[in-house]
C-alpha cells in the first residue's frame, strides 16, 4: 500500500468523504457464506475494490451465523444444510469499546428489544461491520434474526431489514464512525433512512428539513427488474413494525405507509421508499435503467419516463477476485498493469500470444473437467467430461426467470449437438434455487435428470454444492458462458464479465451488460433481443436462436483448427473478449463511476448545508 491512491490523487480535498455502504448480503469468499448470488458477490467486490482506489468507505450488513445454505443434490433434487457459526470462525474481530468489552448496539421491535454485537472483518482498507444477534441476552426467538440470509417468513425478514438498518445506523455511531455518504445498495437496508430522520428530528428539525437533509446525501442502487424481487410487505406487517419508527418522527403510520407506495395499491414497498428518501438513484446496466424509469415513473407523475431521475451505473466485476493466475500472468505479460488498477490499460490484452492463451485455457478447462467428474457423480449421474470438447458453463441461482431449461428443451437436438463424433460439446452447471422456490428446485430436479438420461452420454454434468468457489472454476474452465435470462429481467448478469475476463466467450441473450457489452468480435447474441409475444412463444424463439447459433457458428469456430491445433478465430475472440471487458467492466470502472458521479458529489451536498 502506498500513501497516495486513486482517491487521494483525484479528490485532494475530500479526504473527509465516508461512504457507508449497507447490503443484506456481501460475497467476499467462499468461506464466509453470508452470500446468495450475484447481489452479495457484487457487494464483495465493490468493498474490495473500493480498497484498491482507496475510496473512504464502511460496509454494513449482518452476520448470520447459518449462513446461505449447503446444498446437496439426489434424485430427488436439492436439499438444504445449514453449519453454524461465529464471526471468529470465519476470522472477524470483535468490535469492542475503549475498555474492551464488546460494543452493543439495540433496536425495538414490537417483540421487545433486541441486541446485537458487532464483528469487524478488513477487506484490504475498507471495514466491513456485521451485526450478529445470536447473542445470551436476547431471546431464543430473537437470536434467529441474524440465523439465515433469506430465511424464513416475512416477519422474520421485516425484523432482519429493521435491525440491519436502524441497528447498522446505531452500529457506525457506537463505533464512532460518522459517515458523510449513504448508499442503500437494494431496498433491504431502507429503514437506515428511518434512524437518520429520528436522529435529525430529535436534535430539532422539521420533519420536512429532515426529509431534505437525508436526501442530499444518500444514494439507492436498484437490482432488480423483476417486480416480485422488489421487496414488499403486507399493510399489516409494515403497520405492527413501523409504528414506533412513524410516530419517533412524528408522523402517522398512514403518512409513513404512504411513502412505501408508487401510488395507492396495497402493500408497503422498500423500493418507493427508498427512491423517495434519497436523491440520485440508479439502476445497474444502461437496460436496467431505462427498464427502472419505466417501472418507477409513477413516482414522478409530471414527469416523462426519459426524464424520471433514475440513472445507471453499470456493474463490473473486481478483476484480482475472478482473473485466474494463469491468464493473469498472460495478461500481467502483455502489458496490464494489474497492480494499478484505474490505470490498467487492458486493451494490451490483446497481445496476448494466441497459443499461450489457449494453452492456458485448456489447463482451466482440464482442472474444471477434474472437479465436474469427480463431484458431479450424483443422483445416478455418471460423468465422461472430455478437457477438449467445447465446454459450455451456466452457474448462478437457479432463479427461473434465468430460464436453466432452455438450452434442454428440444433434447434430442441437444444429444445430436453434444455427441457430434468430430465436434463433442459439453454442459456444466452449477446453482442453488432459494429453499423456499419450488420452481428454482424444480429445474434443478429437472437438470439432474437429464444428467442421468443416456442420450445425454455423460456430457451434461451439474455439479452440487455451488458457492463462490466452484462458480470461479466454472467461470474459468468454460469455453463459452450460456446466459438466457427472460428479457429484460436480468439487472447486470456479472458472472459474463467475469467469465469474458477469462476468455470465455458470452452465448447470451442480449439482457442486464450484455446488451452494451456485446459486439460480434467477442461473442453471440441469442435472439434480436425482443422480448415482443407471450413467455410460450419467447421461449420458443430463444430456444431456436440458441440452439442455431450453437450449430452453425459457435461449434464450426471452436472447431477450426490450424495445423497447431489452435482454433485462431476463437482465440482471436478470447484476446478481445479479455481485453473489452477488462477496460470496460471492471469493478474499479465500477466504484470509481459511482464515485465521480454519486459519492464525491453528495458528499459535498451533505456537508456544505
Ligand atoms: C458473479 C456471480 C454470480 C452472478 O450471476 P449472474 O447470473 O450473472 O447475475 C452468481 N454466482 C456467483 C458464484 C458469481 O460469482
């Protein structure tokens, strides 16, 4: 580490800038699972590279000490474990006070109040603080707050988000540690806003002067396109928890519900709430943009949706996490300067020698073939995984709108494709479906059938158990990264970048990054990208543009082999792909966007007034 950083060097005089970022999930590692899918791991690396540009920021969220779940996988389907555990084990410090007893911070809920402890864990210079209620003096049913990301029932979920917001709040100020910026990154962390405006009312505001204030300085990252992801309570639910927060800032429940509304439907909602208490908002491609006016616009009624304030910043991928060793040293040889981050000058990634990428590449797909057969010898599956066929990877939450089944619903055209005598292709999946989503566990049933179907000759593998770490070995051994979300319900779709940066080349319908970041130079398109006709028939046309492509140009390039046995186009298409997404869609790219465009200036807002 040096003394000077990106931040320093681009922002001498706002060296009193602190970000407080909240999420209800962060991936940083496999080994501390307080992670789902791609929000957490996004969350992760934004903390990570946040270090590496020495941008001023504190991460906030919970510890559950069951984690996400285990998954294990047999005819049957999924099945969840749990493993407990403690901050220490997952090696988090205890955030203590000046006489060293562990600092605690309580919040009120209609139960009676509940406490929480705090675990700091460092990611490079940034902090991140977890509150963990499992903890003697609660009770048992309280302790169960921080148990399990995602886990049980609405209520449980109301009182996670209530401690993670108005607790986070309380957490930064028993640490001492006064934020200047707010960044509500989804909806789950909202009720932070609730704490700052008890906070501002207390010392004497208007609630109208409040509400101003804590605008200035916050800032909503939307993530989902899919109305059902954004989070809503019943009227009940929000009334029984929210009552005490409404009447600390001297409104009525009926003027504080009415803030979780677009207009006058039933239900409380996070995201209005959220995009009404802070003042820049954005979604997370340039799509999911345009796709968040369109849905939130009601919002801003005198307004059209091209000017309703929701903007983007695209997501990128923290490249020193996901960039195997192997291509980095390529990458590192070419002339990247990995070690410097804002000032990589990726585009040398094109250099790259074509025989030694695919040589490279061919080792991550041996090491990943290894893994599919050895673990992917589940339910009845046996596995005749090839380290040279066309290797195809999909990992990620088997969310359905992901549509896991659409390469797989024609399956004698699939067999015909994978077991073609001169041209062999092969399909590795890896994903968890929520526990409580019984079509997500549905389509992994259906997967890990299909494994075991002879016609599929042991080249469609799932393997169980997906975490950060079996996601990066699939990301990194495949040749060709399948994304087949329904348009447009995929926010960003991170796990393409991150597999572009291995060289992997994209196959995806042109949703989330995609639909900036595709070029015909560096992968495929499924379909024009027109979500128009009902689900039936937009499956039906993806499914055919998919299954074409693969026939007809995916295959015949990957197999165009000069007297070397290197497949020039294709390494062509690596070399670019490496290059594009490295300069384009990385995290740094990210964080120093939301910086620049988000962080700097509501600082200077927040702290000028
Ligand atoms: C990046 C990442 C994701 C994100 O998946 P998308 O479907 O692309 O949003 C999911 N899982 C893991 C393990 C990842 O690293």
């Amino acid at each position: 580490m040096t003394n000077t950083t990106w931040f320093t060097d681009t922002f001498p005089s706002d060296d009193d800038m602190l970000v407080a970022y909240f999420c209800a999930e962060f991936g940083l590692a496999a080994a501390i699972p307080i992670y789902a899918g791609g929000l957490g791991i996004l969350a992760g690396d934004h903390l990570k590279a946040a270090s590496d540009l020495g941008v001023p920021l504190v991460g906030i969220g919970l510890f559950y000490y069951d984690g996400y779940f285990q998954q294990r996988v047999d005819a049957a389907g999924q099945h969840e474990a749990y493993t407990e555990r403690t901050g220490a084990d997952v090696g988090a410090d205890p955030v203590t006070d000046g006489a060293g007893s562990p600092l605690r911070i309580s919040v009120e809920l209609p139960t009676g109040p509940v406490s929480a402890v705090l675990w700091r864990l460092a990611v490079g210079s940034v902090t991140l603080l977890l509150l963990d209620a499992n903890i003697p003096e609660n009770t048992p049913a309280d302790r169960e707050i921080t148990a399990r990301l995602y886990g049980g029932d609405r209520v449980m979920r109301i009182r996670q988000e209530l401690l993670l917001g108005i607790g986070g709040m309380r957490a930064l100020a028993a640490a001492g540690i006064t934020p200047t910026v707010f960044h509500i990154n989804e909806g789950h962390s909202v009720f932070l806003q609730l704490e700052r405006l008890r906070l501002l009312i207390d010392a004497g505001r208007s609630l109208e002067d409040a509400l101003a204030l804590i605008r200035r300085n916050s800032i909503f990252t939307t993530h989902t396109p899919v109305p059902a992801g954004n989070e809503v309570f019943s009227d009940d639910i929000a009334a029984e928890h929210l009552a005490d927060a409404a009447a600390s800032i001297g409104m009525s429940m009926h003027q504080l519900a009415a803030l979780g509304k677009l207009s006058d439907e039933p239900g409380f909602g996070l995201t209005p709430l959220a995009l009404r208490t802070t003042s820049r908002a954005n979604g997370v491609s340039r799509l999911h943009g345009e796709v968040a006016r369109t849905m939130w616009r009601g919002l801003w009624p005198h307004r059209d949706t091209a000017h309703v304030p929701i903007g983007s910043v695209t997501n990128g991928a923290h490249v020193q996490t996901w960039l195997e060793p192997g291509i980095a040293t390529l990458v590192r040889d070419a002339g990247v300067d990995l070690a410097r981050p804002a000032a990589a000058r990726f585009e040398r990634a094109t250099e790259i020698p074509d025989a030694a990428l695919w040589r490279a590449h061919r080792s991550n797909v041996a090491r990943l073939v290894d893994l599919a057969n050895a673990r992917g010898a589940v339910a009845g599956a046996h596995p005749r995984l090839d380290p040279h066929a066309l290797t195809i990877g999909f990992s990620r939450r088997f969310a359905t709108y992901k549509r896991a089944g659409l390469l797989f619903r024609d399956p004698d055209r699939l067999a015909r494709l994978l077991s073609a005598p001169d041209a062999p292709v092969q399909v590795i999946l890896a994903g968890k479906a929520h526990p409580g989503d019984s079509d997500g566990k549905a389509l992994i049933a259906m997967v890990a059938e299909l494994a075991t179907d002879p016609r599929m000759a042991g080249r469609v593998v799932f393997v169980p158990g997906y975490d950060m770490a079996i996601g990066a070995h699939i990301l990194q051994g495949a040749d060709v990264w399948l994304n087949t979300p329904r348009l447009p319900m995929e926010a960003s779709g991170t796990s393409g970048m991150k597999a572009a940066l291995n060289g992997a080349l994209n196959l995806s319908i042109l949703d989330g990054w995609w639909a900036e970041g595709y070029d015909p130079t560096i992968g495929w398109a499924i379909d024009d990208g027109s979500s128009a006709g009902d689900e039936a028939a937009q499956d039906t046309r993806d499914h055919a543009s998919l299954l074409d492509l693969l026939e007809h140009e995916v295959v015949p390039r990957f197999y165009a082999r000069g007297g070397d046995g290197v497949p020039l186009g294709w390494t062509t298409m690596m070399r670019r792909s490496i290059a594009r997404v490295g300069a384009e869609f990385s995290a740094t790219r990210m964080v120093g966007e939301y910086t620049e465009r988000m962080y700097v200036p509501a600082h200077r807002q927040g702290t000028t007034n």
